[in-house]
C-alpha cells in the first residue's frame, strides 16, 4: 500500500529574493509608504523599466497582499490623508534576520518623518547606508541622526562617514540655529552633516541659520530635496 505524504508547506508562500530584499529594507526603516513600496518593487524588479515608470499597482498590491497573507507584513491606512503604511511582524523580521527589533508600528506623529528619511535613501546615490533603526539596536551610545552615509567604498573604508538628517518642519529662528549647533556638537565625530528640507523657502532658512553657526558650520551641508515632502508621492 503506498501512502502519499503531503509537503508540510504546500500551499506556503515561497518568499522570492525581491521579497527578502523589500522585508529588510522596510524592517531597518522602521516603515514604508504604499507609494515608496512601488518604487522599491521597480527598482527590485526582474524587468528593467524606462526611467520614471514604475511596476503596475494591480501588481504591487498583489504582492502586498501575499506577503500580508502570509502573516510577514502588516499593512493599514493609519494618516486621514495619504497612501498606508507597510511595517514587518515579527515572522517578517525573523525572515531577514532582524530578531530582536520591535514590530510594533511607529508612533503616527513620526509617521511624516520616516516618509522623508525613506526618501533621501530612495533617492542620493551611496555605497553604504546604515539606518538609524540599526544604530539604536547596535546598542552604540547615542544621540542618533536618521542614517549614517558613505559615498564611495573608499569613504567606507577611510572612514569619511556622512550624518544624515532630515528637517520637514518650519521652526523658529533661533531654533533652526539651536539644530544646527546641536547638530555639530552631538555629531561631532562624523566627517560632514547632511540635512534635506523639502522646500525652497525653508532651504534659504536653514542655509541663513547654518551660516550663524560659525565654529564647523562648514561641515554642515543644506540639500534642497523636495521628494521628501510627504505630501508629494513617493515617485514624484
């Protein structure tokens, strides 16, 4: 009599070696935007796509899906306005090594934040890139800024590392040149600081604050970058 043993996993979901690459990124920034998760699912794609287009959404959601389904993402429209939000469970940062980190969702107020630090790691050009989510779970002694950068593989290995941050809000004036004095005491190890603003107007404060820092203000750099506005898409 022969007797037929089903696999244990059929039926499973096969995770493919997009879906690892997508579940560690979203794990080591904490989260990711439904517009920023079609972006990495271009980007990670077999198929090469013409500059500006992207993977279909009929397609993305698919995906996303599956991946809810099987239980390694959790996916909710947290904000009134805008596209939800992606985050791993702890099955999707035991998938890609991450035991240990929190699957919890950020705080909503934080939401914004991480939107703009995503963007600066969708859209600068570096070889190496280390999330402030990594920085804390390395148990280094902080204050933390949102990511550490490396340009090149010869920065990496020189050591020229770059402190990035970046600052969505309007402050007042002594307070954006409280930041950036801040800034250069509490990152004073790190060879530059690198701040992206999302709008003209608040680029020409934070450059008109930097210059009243004296002392290292030249280590501090202002990047107008208005794909980090959360307002805007990911894509735009």
């Amino acid at each position: 009599m022969t007797v037929s043993m089903a696999r244990r996993d059929k039926g499973a979901y096969q995770l493919t070696p997009r879906d690892f690459a997508l579940l560690r990124i979203i794990g080591l920034q904490y989260v990711v935007r439904l517009d920023q998760f079609q972006v990495l699912m271009t980007r990670y794609s077999e198929y090469v796509f013409d500059p500006g287009a992207l993977i279909g959404y009929s397609t993305m959601m698919d995906r996303l899906s599956k991946l809810r389904e099987a239980g390694y993402i959790k996916y909710d429209r947290i904000l009134a306005h805008g596209p939800g939000w992606i985050w791993l469970t702890h099955k999707g940062l035991h998938a890609v090594d991450l035991d240990g980190y929190s699957a919890k969702l950020p705080a909503w107020r934080d939401l914004p934040h991480l939107f703009a630090i995503n963007q600066v790691r969708l859209y600068t050009n570096w070889a190496y890139w280390e999330s402030e989510r990594s920085l804390r779970q390395s148990k280094r002694r902080g204050p933390y800024p949102d990511a550490l950068m490396w340009e090149t593989e010869e920065d990496h290995e020189q050591g020229k590392v770059i402190a990035i941050e970046a600052e969505i809000s309007s402050k007042q004036t002594w307070m954006r040149e409280r930041k950036l004095k801040d800034l250069m005491d509490i990152f004073y190890g790190y060879d530059r600081v690198r701040m992206y603003v999302p709008s003209g107007k608040l680029y020409e404060k934070m450059e008109a604050a930097r210059k009243k820092v004296g002392y290292r203000s030249d280590r501090i750099e202002i990047i107008y970058e208005p794909r980090i506005d959360p307002g805007l898409p990911a894509y735009a």
